[in-house]
C-alpha cells in the first residue's frame, strides 16, 4: 500500500513514526518541511506537495482545527483536488461534526472514501503506538486498513458508517477529561480551604474510587499548579468545548456542565491563559476562593 | 476491647459483621431491633438500650444523616451521657462539617475521644471488608484502633487532626462521584442523540480512558436506565450536595459544578425521583434532550 | 394603639419615624440606645427593655436576620413571654420562610398574633413612607393595622393568610433584583470589551427598554463602579440567596439563576467584599472579561 | 431622496409604512412580492428586483437573521452589486456583529456606505413609529438620514462609529430580556410552588420595583403561559443566544447567565418549542418544580 500522512505535530510525528513499522511504504508531508526530517532519516518518503499524493492508496491527516484541514482537504488545489478516485483518506484531526460531514460529502462527490478516526491519548501514547482509535466509516474500508490502525493504537473502537459520529464521540470525550478537570479543581480547592492538603487528598482519591491515570494525571497537574508548558494548550480546550457545543445545539442537546466548561475556558483566555495547559481551568476555582495571590 | 456498634442498615450491618472478624466482643444497637438479631447469631450481643455501652471501649455509628446523629447521640439520655470518659466515638457516618466539629467539642467537654472516620463504598464493599476509610482524629487514637479499622476496610487514609476534616473529604468525594454521574449523562445524551449507541459509548469509554469501576458502574446504570431499586437513593445525594455546599459557603468557596448538582437532584425530587438511585439524575440530561418519554 | 417598635437600624429608624405621625403612642426599643434618642426627641417613648411593651397592641420588629430575630423574640424573655394575649407582632425582617413559620406557630401557642409584613425600599423610602409593604397573615388584623402600613408605605400588597408566604414573596423579589445586577453586569462586561462606553449604555437602555428607577440606580453603581459605602451590604444580599435557595428546596423548586448568584456571592466574600454593596456582584463579569485591574 | 426598503416581514412592513410619511420617494422590495401590495396601495413604487435599487441614495434592510442578509446582500448578484457608489446601506436586521463587520468592509471596498441601524421594539411599535434605533457609523451619514430614522423610532442613540458595535449592543439587549424572562419564570414557579397566586404576584412586582412594560409584558405571557402565537418565535432567541455568545467569545466575554439562557432555548427545541414565542423558556423553571402536567 501506498500510505500518506499530513500534519507532523506532537501527535502526527509519532503516528507516522508507527506506520513505518507497518511495513508500508510511507510518505510524509508538513507544512514546514523541517519536520519531515526525522522521518525521512526513519525511512519515509518526504513528498513535496499534495500533488506527490497523487498515487497514494490512502492518506493519513492529523491538524490543529477545523481552518487547518479545511485549508488542507478543501481550497484550491487541496488534497481532494489530487488524490485518485477510490484512495481513502483517513482524518485523524479533532474536528467539527459538520466539517467531517463536509468531508464525507466532498470525497463522495470526487469518487473518493473517507474515514474519520480521530484519536484519544497524548504525544507520548502516539509515539508508543497506544493511542485509542474512534472509527467511523464503511465497514470494508476499516477492515482494509485495520493493520495500520493497529500500529497506531492499542485499540480502535468502530462506532458507526456515518464518518462524523467519530467526531462527537472524540468531542464528548474531550468534554469528559475537562468534566474531570473541574471536578477536581472545585473539590481540590474546597479542602484546601478547609485545610486538607491537596496532594495527599489526591493520593486518597486515586488510590480508592479514582485509580486511573487521568485523574492521577490531571490531578497532579491541579495539585502542582504546573500548567506550563502545555500537554494540550487551553486554546484547543476551548475549542473542543465550542464545537461540542455546537454539535450538541445542532442536536437540540443542552449541555450545562459543557456550558460552564466553555465559561471557564473563555475567562481563562481573558486572563491570559492561552501558553498553559488546559488543566489550567481547573485553577479558577482555587482562584475564586481566594486561594491563589 | 469492648467494641459496640450502633446503626444497622445497608452499609452499618454488612460493618459490624466485620467487626466480629477481629476477636474483640462487640455489641450492637439499632433503633428497629429485628436488625440485630442476624448479627447476634453470629456471635454480637444485642444491646437493650444506650446504657449497655457504659463499659465500651469504642463505639462506631453509622446513621442516615445529621438529624438521626444529632437525635442519638446529643439529645436528651443520648449516647454522650452513656460514655465513660475516655471512650471513643468512632462516625462513620456521612454528616456535615459543622456536625462533626460539634460532636468533637461536646465529647470533648464530655471526657470523652471522638474520631470522624466516614467510608467510600457501597453495601456489597462492606459486607467484604473493601471499604476505604476516611480518618481525623488524634494519632494516638487511630493507632490504638486500627486493627479494627483494617477488618472493615482495605485501606485507611488519614487526612487530619480535627475530625471534621475527614466529614469534608466524604463529601468532597460524593460531589466527584456526582460530577461523574452528570458528564456522563449529558456526554451519553449527546452521543445517543448523534446516532451512536449508548452501551456501544460505554464501553469505549471504560475500555480505554475511563477503566475504573465506578465509571463502569454508573455508566451501566446509566446505559441501562435502571434507577430502582435505590442502591444509595436520590434524596441522600440531594442531601450530600446541600452539605457540600454548605461547607463550602462556610469556607467562602463557591463550587459552580455542586451548585448544577444541586439544581438537577432538586428536580429530580420535584418529578418524583425519591425511590430511585441517585445516578437518576444523569438522565436529566436524556429527557432534556428529548430522549426519554 | 400603643405600638411598639424595635430594631432601628438604618430602615427602622426611618419607618418608626413614619409611625410617630401615625397619631398613635410609639414606643421604641434598640439593642443600642443611642440610636433611640433621635425618635424619643421626635416624640417617641424610649423602653427601656422587653418588658415594657407589656402592654402594646402591636410591636414591630426590622432585624437584620434571622439569629437577630430569634434571639429577639424566641430565646430566653424573648419578646414572646413578655407580649400580652391577643397583642400583634409585625414582623418587617426579611428573614427565612421556616423562621416565620415558627414565630407564627410560637405566637399562636402563646395566644398572641402574628404578621409578616416584609418590605421593598432602601432607607431613603423608609424615611419618606415611600416603602412597598408585602403582607400576610388574618384579613382583620391587616385591616386593623392598614392605617399604620400606610405611614410606613406607598402602598401594601396582601398576598395571603399564611404569614411566611409574605417571607417567600419577599425573598423572591431580592432574588429578582440580584438577577437585574447580574445581567447588567455582564451586558455591561459585554458592550465595555466591544468597545462601547458604559454610561452611554446605561443611558440607551434605561431610556428605552429598562426606563425604571431600579436599573438606573443599580446601573448606575455598576458603571461608576462605585460599591462603597454600601447601601445593602454583599453580605446580607448572599443571605437573601441563601434563605430564597432554601425556601425553594424545601419546595421542590430548582433555581438555576438563584444558584449562579449564590456562587458570585461566595466568590465576593471570598475576595474581601464583606465591606461593599451587593451590585459588586455585577462587577465580576467585568472582572472575568480581564476588565479590571 | 431615493429610499428603498427591503425585507416586508412583521417589523419591516411597519418601519416601511412609517417612511412613507417623510415626504420621500420610497420603493420597496420583497422575495414574496405579495407583502409589497399593502405598500404599494399607501404610496409606495415596488421594485421588481435588485437592480431597480440602482439610483438609491439610501436603501434599508429588515431581514431574518444572517443568512437572509448574507444572501440577499453579498451573494451573486447580490445588493452590493447593484448599488451605486455613495449610496447607504442602512442594515436594521439582528445580526451578528461578525457579519456587520464583514459587510462594512465590502461596501468600503464597492465604494458605498453602510450604518448599523438595529431596533427594539415589537411590530406595533415599528407601525407606530415608536422604536428605538441603535445607531452606529460615519456621523455625517448619521445627520444625513437622521429625519427617516426620526419617523422610523420614537428616539435614535448613536454608539459608535463602527457600525457593527451597534449590532453587539442589540444582541445584548435581547440578553438583557431574555435574563428577565428567566428570571421572572424562576420567581414565579417559587411563589406559586408556595402558595402564591401569580398573577396576584406579578401585578405586586410591576406596581413596584418593576414598573415598566416589559416586566409587565412578558410577565403576564408567563403568568397567562399563553405563548402562541409567538410574538417573537423561540428560534430566534435562540439565534440571538448564541449569536451574542459568539460575540463574546471573540471579545474574551464569559456570561454564564447568557449560557444558562442557550440552555434554556435548546432544550425547548428539544421539546418542540419551535413555535411558541421565546418567552416560554420562562416556563421550564415551572415545569422543573413539577408544576405543569
């Protein structure tokens, strides 16, 4: 097979850096070409632009947010411009629920197929291979590919054909890790107050009820107050709460709990958060308590 | 050591039949006495009255809540006029802040010891011995009695001196367990509105970020709607959210996830929900959605 | 009629100098006496103590709260044990829905009668008799006392037999005007960020849409931001929050608004603004938005 | 002058009626031509299309929401196209404030003027001149035009000379009612949960505090809960939730009461309230405290 991947950030060096184990022949692609470099020394192919995709059987993208791959897939001479009638392309990007319908829409119109399969993990599970997969797409073309699925994740959960139910499942998982984040920033910051120390509370939770390493994770970050630099930067955070939100109104879904997410994401950015971590809105409680200076 | 027990439900029983595991003589005492008699049979004297407690050592309660404390213990002949001096009171129960600190002064004037040491689990973890204890209290105090702590419980964690601290902790982790209890059910409205089956989500969620029972456990509840018979039942969770808060606007904290939580369990009485498990406030979010009938 | 009046505070003090031109024998009492030199210059009888309304028809009280209205007329010579059969207590305090249910209780138990008879107006109106007066209790004792309520207001409403619904009403209505602090607030927060001068705002909407003294002057503490010296301190504004949230869970009522300025108060206190006026909770919004310094 | 007019819906068709009366030449347009014959029969020339638009001085837009504008103004063939250089585009429709930017920038750039000019006030008030206009552009436009908007409103403000800060502050207005919507539904189910009639309720308050028409207004549909026919449909507050939620976003603007409210209104579309007028967000706090079948 003939493997592209596009987007070679934190997350997509190390998802290309595991197709190479597939035994594929893969071929790479950035923006700024530095990045490429490292995976040309592994034994990719670095292309030139979208047209080196032209003989590609299938091609990997993993951007920043919806303009990205928008910009990429979608404007003049993009990537649905370039690709051959049945290649696949695969979108890994935490996108909007209506962007992947978009996608699915256009590539079935250039004879086209596409997969959304957006991901669960951070940089260090990508380049470990053991990131969660959600898969949406026909079922024939998962199954054609679930080999190089299976270098990048430890698991890939299918949960249905239409491309964009991948999506809101992806959102409303990133709106559960920010539930949990302000779960424990609001319970951190009540015994503290009361005189608890927070990192032996955390230690309470996650070795009883919460033994799970995002809230040992998450938790470590709130209790260490560490929010730089970022893991995954709040203006990402933000933007996965907007675009559950929307996906969530479009649904006529009312979301409270999102709702306060969304709040507290906005105020931080007004207060200048947008170099930290996303856990960083799980301080604003402390912070409305009077626990920070 | 002469050890008594008094509060025979759900949780108190499957305690005291513990308690008969460590080889000291132990007593118990509830209000409704045919409680007494399966614990008898294994081997507890049953208590008449508080009175029978004037020789104890120690004496665990475990109640439903302030009221029920308040009644047993500080009220006219109450438990604190039974005491000898030097004994202790070990509660169990999930009561509020201020509760606790009084309980702490009045024993205290009374010569007597006092130990908060509430428990995260639910009835079947009792039976076992797989209780987590919360513990404040004085050191020597703790140490002196945690054999007995260890036959009920697979692991104590000691939080504080002043015994109210643990009662903050207790409820501190209720709002976490009904902040799970919330994301899920907006999450799953979300997704099951969007087309994607709910039991399907579950299990991605448990299989990769969320592998830990209580969001197994919740989510089932949730997934299936099975909301009766009561496991810890809506109006307690109601109950534990006004302490949460309350402690709180003690401490000048605000807690806007507590106060959502708050709102959902007072609708959730006013349609009726008082016989149901207090997960039933995770579908609230269903019905918004116009999910449920 | 010998009426008696107590509690001058800075509204007492205005409506107990409304009653002196009643025509009736006024009689004044305050916890500290200096306050009622002022009224006995005027004409009233200074008492002395609780006793020496013995022989009153009716006694107003204007407390802050409830522990000042309990300790008044519940505890130990409270005003109750000292009243004499079929005297009528009038009770102007903007306490709990539950306190005014007990002193009603507590006064029929003692053979005396009961009002609630809370009240709408800064000092400025006490002073002028421009109140609003919210009244409950028997018709006949309102119609008895009508001449006294119309010194003290513009105009009374009677709202129902049960005196602690005149509470509720009136706890309602604090509510409703912490709503209009919140929601200019955050219009204000809003059109400031955009641009837009906030006294030109104020100015378009109370000339139009909002063309009432009450968003005037509250909008007008919010666009000055000015909130000291207050003229309803932040703290008595959350207890109102805290007794309305009561009232309505007792009922089954969830108030998702009520709960949202519950939490600014906390935060307010929580950041120091014990000393400032309740409208400060309308400049968080501003605070959020990086408005303020 | 060369007046057109486009956009004969509910308010438009008043506003128009209204410039008949200023003495100027006043052509009209409409996509359903019928709405242009009531126009027509009181003096009015009615355009077959766009391009009779071409020898304005001056044309007014009264459309739905961004689409309806976005379509008829910046699409192919589009308003733009066919206006002459220097002629205003006077745009009155409820927009968002990203789309009067946009459509600042391309009159700029086709040579032409464009002002902001939003109203509040419902169909009886445009038919009778008695809006209020939110005006915001060039000055010198502003006293050009200023007699049509003296028929047009019963007072005009100017708050910027960018005209899409007048957009912001009508959206921000429709919060503001939309806060007092909720805020009354809240107030109300409580009384009446406790005892209190509501109608009796409201008229206390809006003899009061809140003497103003749009308390009484929007009180008596909630009091009535007659919310069809929709005087202004829930759709389109809902629309003007999230457009000014979008707006504050942009601006770093967190209002979690203006979140509450798109709560509110999405899940009345969950429910079906797509017809009824957007005050019965109002009666989901009713409907939450059990008090509706």
């Amino acid at each position: 097979m003939q493997v592209g991947f596009i987007g070679l950030g934190q997350m997509g060096s190390g998802m290309a850096a595991r197709l190479l184990t597939s035994g594929e022949n893969i071929k790479v692609f950035n923006r700024t070409p530095e990045k490429m470099q490292a995976l040309a020394d592994q034994g990719a192919q670095a292309a030139s632009n979208l047209q080196d995709f032209a003989d590609a059987d299938v091609v990997f993208t993993m951007l920043a947010d919806d303009p990205a791959v928008t910009s990429l897939v979608l404007e003049e001479n993009g990537l649905i411009t370039q690709l051959r009638p049945g290649a696949v392309h695969v979108s890994c990007s935490t996108i909007s629920v209506a962007l992947s319908a978009q996608l699915a829409a256009a590539h079935a119109k250039a004879g086209q197929e596409y997969l959304a399969a957006p991901v669960f993990g951070r940089p260090d599970a990508a380049a470990a291979g053991k990131l969660f997969l959600v898969l949406a797409g026909k079922p024939e073309l998962i199954t054609r590919l679930q080999t190089l699925f299976d270098v990048i994740g430890q698991r890939s959960f299918v949960v249905a054909e239409a491309p964009e139910k991948a999506n809101l499942v992806k959102l409303s998982g990133n709106f559960l890790i920010a539930s949990v984040i302000e779960s424990l920033g609001e319970a951190m910051a009540l015994v503290e107050k009361g005189g608890v120390d927070r990192h032996a509370y955390l230690d309470l939770l996650t070795s009883s009820l919460f033994n799970v390493p995002l809230y040992k994770n998450y938790g470590a970050l709130l209790a260490d107050r560490k929010f730089t630099p970022p893991g995954f930067a709040a203006p990402l955070g933000q933007k996965d709460m907007r675009l559950v939100l929307a996906a969530a109104e479009n649904l006529d879904v009312p979301l409270p709990l999102a709702s306060l997410l969304r709040d507290r994401f906005i105020r931080l950015a007004a207060e200048g958060g947008a170099t930290r971590d996303w856990s960083a809105v799980g301080a604003l409680a402390a912070q409305d308590a009077g626990l920070l200076p």
